[in-house]
C-alpha cells in the first residue's frame, strides 16, 4: 500500500499511522502527546496535517494510513492551526525557562521556537500553583504541564501502576494521582516513567535540581548495579558528580527499553556518601587502623603465605560477589584456584 | 532464563511463584503486567504472601510455606489425569516419564489440598490454564530456591515445563529472576566450589586442562566448600583465613550468631568494600574498593545479556577497583599477572570461557549479548533449549514432598519467612545510604495478618518481640493482609532488627541454599 506525503509516495504496513510512514520516510511532523511505547490519543493537536479530500485537518499520530491518501505536513493551514495548538498550550500555566530543568530538553520549548511564537498571544493566567516537592524523588510543577497525559498514559500503559488519571473538566483539568493526593501520600512507587515521558518541565528528578541541564551534562551509558534485570540507563555527570540517572525520552535500549525503578532511577546518592571507605586499614590492638596500600597488602600476602605452608591452600577460603564485574569475579576465582591452589570459592547466589 | 525478558510479553499464561516480581524485579513486572492487562494473558499466581500481583492474577493459589512440591506435583497430577500432555514432546525431548507418572500419581487434588491449603478445584483450573495455553512461562525466584528442599523445586517446575512442552519456544521456558545485578556473572565465571569459567568442572581433567594450560598452572581437582560450609569450617577452625569480596556476610547468612563465631575464630579476615558494613566490624583488613560508577567492566543480567558498566565518576580516595587489589596482592604472592585495564581480562575470558567467546568489549558496545556466543560472527542466543537440552534428552526427575527442616510448635507457633522489599536492596549498604529509599521506609517490619494480631493484642506500629531457636529481635508491626495466618514476614535489610538472628541454617544437601523462607518464630508486644 501507497500513501503520498509532501510529494513523496510512501510504502507502508496495514496498521501503521500517518504519522509513522512520515518518520520512516524522513518527512518531520512535530507532536508533544504521542510517544512510541504508548497507545496515540490525538490530543495535542500538534501533529495535525492536510489530507486531500478530508474535511478537516486530522491528527497525524492516531490517523491510520489508508492507501491512496494524499497528505501535506507544511501547508499554510497546517501551520496556522499548530500554531494556535501550541498558543493555546501556553495559555495555560506558567512556562519559565529560565530555570526550568528541562530547558534545551523540552518539546513545548523547541515547538514554540520552530514555529516563531515569540510573544505569547493570550494572557497568562491565574496565579501560580504551588510546586509539590515534599518527596524526595520527584518535584511537579503543574505550572508548566501542558496536560498531554503521556504521565496518565506511561503509568498505566508501560508501568501498569495505575496511579496517575486524569481529573476535572476545561480549565480545572488536571493530571495526577486520585483524588488529588500528592505522588508520595498515593500509591505511587516512584519508578519515575512519567518523569521519563513528560515532554515539558513539569515533572522533575528532585536531587538534580540546579545542579545542571542540557549541555552541561555528559550522560554515561552503563548498567543498573541492583537487582539482576540489567537495566541500561545514562548517569547524568558534571564536575565529576552524579546530577542524575535518567533513561532515554525514545528509542531506549532492551531489556528495560527505558524504564527503571525507584531504585535504578532515585538510589544512586550512596554512591558520594561521606562513609565511603577511602584508605586501606589493618586491625591493631583491635582496632582498625589506617595503613598505606603497601603495607595492607604485605600483610594480607604474609598472613596468606604463612597459613598456606603451615596449614595446605583449603585452609583459605573466598567470597566473591555478585556486585562486581564479571572481570572482578573471574580474576577473584582465577587467584585462589591459580595462585592459592584451592576450590573453597563462592559467592552470594544462595542468599 | 531459558528465555528473554523481551518474551515475556509473548506468553499467553505466566505461573508465577516465589517472586515478588513487582517489589524485587520491578522492571521485568512490567512485562508481565502489560501481558495481562492488554493482551489478556492468565497469571497463575502461586504464593503465600498476598502480594502486588495477585491484583493481576486469574488464579492465585495461595500454599503454606515449604509445600512448593506438593502443588507443583498435584499440578501435573492433574494434566497426567486429564490427559494433558504434550506426548510428542515427552517422546521425542525426555526420558523418564513413567517413573513421574507413578510419583505424582498421588498428589492428586485433594491429597495436595491438605498438605498446602490450595483448594481442589482452584489447582485442576490452574493446572489446566498452564497446560492448555499455547505458550506458557515459569517465572521464579528464591521463593523456590530457599528452601532445604529447593533443588527439588526447581526440577519440579522443570518436570512441569517438559510434560506440557513448555519449554524451548518464545513465551514459554522456566525463567528464574536473578537477583543481584550480576550473581550470573559471577556464577558464569566460576565462583562456585565445583566449576570453573563456563561451568567446566573442576573434578573433570579434561575440563581443568584449558585453565591448567591458560594460567600455566596445575589446579586443585577437589571441589571446594560452599559459603555454609565455609563458614562452619572456619568456626571448627579448618578454615583460617577468608577473603570477601564484596559481600555482607554477618547481615546476608542465616543463624548470624554462627556466622558471628565463625568469623571471630579466622587467624585473618579480609574484606574489599566500599562502605564500612557489619563484616568490616569484624577484618583485620579492610581494602577501599570501587562501585559501579567508578568502574569500567560487564554485568551479565538474568536473561544471560551480557552489559557494559563505564564508569562515570572519579574513585573515592585511595579505593582501587577490585580487580587492581586483586592484581596486587597476586602480585605479592608471586604471580605474573600484567592485566591493565578491565578489557585485558575479558580478552582472557574470551579465551578461556567457550560461552563468552564471541562476547567482546567492541562487540557489546551498543547492546549486549545474550551467551552462549562461541565466536565472534555468533548473534548470542535468547533462547536456550529450543532443540535439545545440554545434556541431550531432558530427564524426568522424581521428587516427594517433605516438610520444612522447622515447623511451627506450641513454643514457636507461626512461620517466618523473609525476603526484600522494593525500597532497599540486599543488606541495604547502598540503599540505606539513599535519601529518597530511606524516605520511602526508613524502618525495619514485621507483616501480621490481622487476626493473628488481634489474638496477640498488637495494632499498627507497636513495637513486637519476635524469637526463635536462635535468637530475638525487636520491630515494629505491620498489620496487613498481606501474610495469612500463622505467617509473619520480615525483610532482611535491617541491622538494628537483622532478621537472619533468627533464620535457620539448615541447607538444601544439593545446592546448599538456607531455608530462609521457613523457621519457626514466636511473636509477643514488646513490654
């Protein structure tokens, strides 16, 4: 089957949306509600197009392909009405930039950019709510939420918490737990998927707050060191400190395909505790006491050394640990096999 | 896992036991929670405690503690029974069948309803959902494994696979969820008593030769002891020194006033960590070691993907990576090992280990690989067992119930059983030292079922004595349904309530694993 868009004839699959044929055949269409991993509502009204012989502009991203559609993603019209989608987002709540952690990495901020709305053309509205940040994990300011839902839908379509639904009609409307509870006196479990999928500001990593965004930051791609799922995630770096773990917005990697839990997401400030063991020590007197790395490691390889030829290798034992790397745990295994010269090595598998 | 996690979403029946999958896997929960609610998969929830999942679940089937044979053999009772089967599977794939038959011949329905508590026809519509759907999948944990009998268990479900061929293709397979980021990896590379790399077997000369040319040494051909039996061999003094890498033992093993004795007996303890922790408390050495932000290296997940850590931020003081302490002080003994960076060693697993052949640092530096990959060209496998099984023809093992090596009496009348919850992690060293997962639950429970409660005179948030044979702590009460009962359930994360005072040492003989999820316990208000 055969669609046009901009000019181009475009292959597609029954079942793939308007808006996916453009994608896969490199023609742009912005949208803000839509997301790959989430079921396409058509919302926003940002991702509208001309499609000849229809009535009226059609939301591109919930719009089956249908062969034969001729469909225009740039027309004057097109470009009008996207423009009073974004205008009238804006109207609602308060879009501060300027200390927005999401600014440079919000899709509300490129849309209004591209499209040149420099002043925004309806007044700003009542005053401000007040941010929720009583948790210590995720700061919402629905000051900036554009109410696309994607939080509503991330949560109950990828997560399936069930935590997050809509509320309240027009201008009332709402996103959030029930009954307007905040995240922490809900049932929420703070995986941090709507943080993930919120294309504005409005939903935040607490402990990364002013502490730098955007191009500021060296994201290192790397594996998750809790439970055994193998989740990958970017520790989010600047001035040699962890700001944040974050995954990516789209196309994230198997096997978490960018979900994390509270603990991959929201656990990783252990990591600059100041308990943090820094200099090797040996026990004096019974008491623990500092010591170079020479002079740690001769008294580990004595002690090993002595009970070796007074006592045969299986009068020495190891733990090795399912914490360390696969390298860490061969080397581990190689030393008392290779170079003590017993099988008395495990780890913590069983516990 | 014999499957992928990625799988998970193509079953079209889950039997899941053992696993507080949403708690302590969230990631892989999601999986399987979206299976249910958007393509109608079942869940067969098997489970004592009333967990998250059993929201989700088509058939909960809730049994006592330690009777994991008895409803897994009164299944395939059943599917023998109503002609279940998959017979073309069972003739073409195994060897053994009749002698199953005849073993689970008497656990039928109602003999099962007595042993576990799992009413009669709740367990022939379960047994009929596993057997009937086109792709099922086993999803365990250590709900199953820790048990003296867990080895049993385990080939229990294993029996159950291949009865109904429920193994060898997308959707199905018996999948256990590891829990430690990388207790794969660990086993993977040969830290276990009996197996080098790859699982090659050290009494097996043949197996050793590769490692013994490799490392251009000859290597011991005895098995050696397992963390238990280390430790009961430190207490008789057999064992005189340990190095521990990484690991709590005085907050992770059972009975921790044996292990306590054990440690204190050692001429020298050696511990590499990062954080000072209940064990450091008793070395006489103690090394600054790196964690997995500081470090460059591979972990291999549940489903055998092996990933990439890249260390992000600088090391803490003088702490060194495990692997340049364990280069030093090999190096002080006299060996001749030159490895400069994390990529030097798996160039030699590569070598040495036949299932990470093809797994190299270029080749996994977008996405990992799932091994067995024997060469460099090889795209990993997602899947095992799909044609044969490792050892040709899968075996029917024969397994009997038998009870827990505790059971409950009028002095220690309920039954523990332990585990972890969503906001920590393990002996909580890392996440007790995260603000938001402390925030979430800063303080060590115990789950009473309200009625047990209302006979004990407890309400929410008093302060419980809870003793066993081995010991007595203090914490604070949760009353909830979440256990039946006659079951209470602590979460081992907590130093000043560490739930292994009171947890029974006694050991499946195969695998020994503790029987973490059984003792017996008495449970009073704290005066």
């Amino acid at each position: 089957m055969v669609l046009t868009i901009d000019g181009i004839k475009c292959e597609f699959t029954q079942g793939q949306t308007v808006y996916e044929v453009a994608k896969e055949n490199g023609v742009y269409i912005p949208v803000l509600c839509h997301h790959e991993q989430i079921k396409p509502v058509g919302a926003c009204r940002v991702c509208v197009v001309e499609v000849e012989k229809a009535r009226s502009l059609i939301a591109s991203c919930a719009m089956p392909a249908e062969d034969g559609m001729i469909v225009y993603t740039n027309t004057e019209r097109v470009l009008k009405a996207r423009k009073l989608a974004v205008e009238l987002l804006l109207t609602q709540g308060h879009h501060n930039c300027i200390t927005c952690e999401s600014s440079g990495n919000c899709v509300l901020q490129d849309l209004v950019y591209s499209l040149g709305i420099d002043t925004p053309r309806f007044n700003e509205p009542e005053k401000l709510k007040e941010l929720e940040q009583a948790n210590e994990m995720i700061v919402r300011d629905m000051n900036k939420c554009v109410l696309c839902g994607l939080c509503v839908r991330a949560c109950n379509e990828v997560q399936v918490n069930q935590v997050l639904d809509y509320a309240g009609r027009g201008p009332t409307a709402s996103v959030g737990p029930a009954f307007g509870l905040t995240y922490e006196n809900s049932d929420c479990v703070f995986c941090g998927e709507c943080v993930r999928i919120c294309p504005v500001g409005a939903l935040i990593e607490k402990q990364g707050r002013f502490k730098g965004r955007g191009k500021d930051l060296e994201l290192v791609r790397t594996t998750c060191g809790y439970c055994g799922v193998g989740c990958q995630m970017d520790v989010n770096v600047k001035d040699g400190k962890i700001v944040k773990v974050t995954t990516p917005r789209e196309d994230a990697p198997a096997p978490n395909n960018g979900s994390l839990c509270i603990k991959g997401r929201f656990g990783y400030d252990f990591v600059s505790n100041p308990e943090r063991l820094t200099k090797p020590m040996i026990r004096v007197g019974g008491e623990l006491k500092e010591a170079t790395w020479d002079e740690a490691i001769s008294y580990v390889a004595e002690k090993l050394g002595s009970i070796k030829k007074q006592s045969g290798p299986d009068a020495i034992a190891g733990f090795s640990s399912a914490r360390c790397t696969n390298e860490e745990n061969y080397l581990f295994q190689k030393f008392l096999r290779a170079v003590v010269g017993t099988n008395n090595v495990d780890h913590c598998a069983r516990l | 896992m014999t499957n992928s996690i990625a799988d998970l979403e193509q079953s079209d029946c889950f039997l899941i036991t053992g696993t507080n999958t949403t708690e302590n896997h969230p990631v892989i929960s999601t999986f399987i929670k979206r299976a249910v609610t958007q393509r109608g998969a079942k869940l067969i929830l098997a489970d004592p405690r009333n967990i998250e999942l059993a929201k989700f679940a088509t058939v909960w089937l809730r049994h006592k503690p330690g009777t994991d044979v008895a409803w897994i053999n009164g299944l395939m009772n059943v599917i023998v029974s109503e002609g279940l089967l998959n017979e073309k599977f069972i003739a073409e794939r195994t060897e053994n069948v009749e002698a199953l038959k005849e073993t689970v011949k008497k656990y039928t329905p109602e003999y099962v309803e007595k042993i576990t508590g799992i009413p009669a026809e709740d367990l022939k519509k379960a047994a009929r959902l596993y057997a009937t759907s086109p792709a099922s999948a086993i999803v365990y944990a250590m709900g199953i494994t820790q048990h003296i009998n867990g080895t049993d268990n385990v080939k229990s479900l294993a029996n159950l696979s291949m009865i109904t061929g429920q193994i060898g293709r997308p959707g199905t397979g018996v999948n256990p969820l590891r829990g430690q980021n990388n207790v794969q990896g660990a086993c993977d590379m040969g830290c276990l008593p009996g197996t080098l790399p790859a699982y090659k077997k050290v009494v097996e000369a043949a197996e050793r030769k590769p490692f013994e040319d490799a490392w251009g040494t000859a290597l011991p051909d005895k098995p050696g002891l397992t963390i238990p039996k280390i430790l009961d061999a430190a207490e008789h003094g057999t064992v005189k020194a340990l190095m521990i890498m990484g690991e709590n033992p005085m907050m992770s093993d059972p009975d921790l006033d044996h292990v306590e004795k054990a440690l204190k007996k050692l001429d020298v303890l050696v511990v590499q960590d990062i954080f000072p922790n209940e064990t450091t408390a008793f070395a006489h050495v103690v090394l600054p070691s790196t964690g997995w932000a500081e470090k460059d290296g591979t972990f291999s997940n549940t489903e055998r993907r092996v990933q990439r850590v890249r260390k992000a931020v600088q090391k803490p003081g003088e702490a060194l990576d495990d692997w340049q302490i364990l280069s030093l002080i090999a190096g002080k003994l006299g060996a001749n090992w030159n490895y400069t960076s994390p990529k030097d060693i798996m160039d030699e697993i590569n070598k040495v280990t036949p299932s990470y052949a093809g797994i190299t640092y270029d080749r996994i530096e977008k996405a990992g690989i799932q091994w067995p990959c024997p060469n460099t060209e090889h795209p990993g496998t997602p899947i095992l067992h799909s044609a044969a099984f490792t050892r040709g023809k899968g075996l029917f093992s024969v397994c009997e119930h038998i009870p827990p090596a505790e059971e409950t009496d009028k002095k220690f009348p309920f039954v523990l059983t332990t585990g972890r919850i969503l906001y920590q992690y393990h002996t909580a060293t890392m996440s007790r030292r995260s603000k938001g997962l402390v925030s979430r639950t800063p303080d060590a429970f115990i789950e009473v079922n309200p009625a047990d409660a209302e006979k004990l005179g407890i309400t929410q948030g008093d302060m419980v004595d809870v003793s066993s044979r081995r010991g007595s702590i203090r914490v604070s009460a949760e009353v909830s349904n979440k256990c039946d009962k006659g079951v209470v359930f602590i979460p081992f994360h907590y130093t000043e309530a560490a739930v292994n005072k009171l947890t029974n040492k006694a050991i499946d003989p195969v695998a020994n694993i503790p029987e973490y999820k059984v003792c017996a316990v008495n449970v009073r208000k704290a005066k």
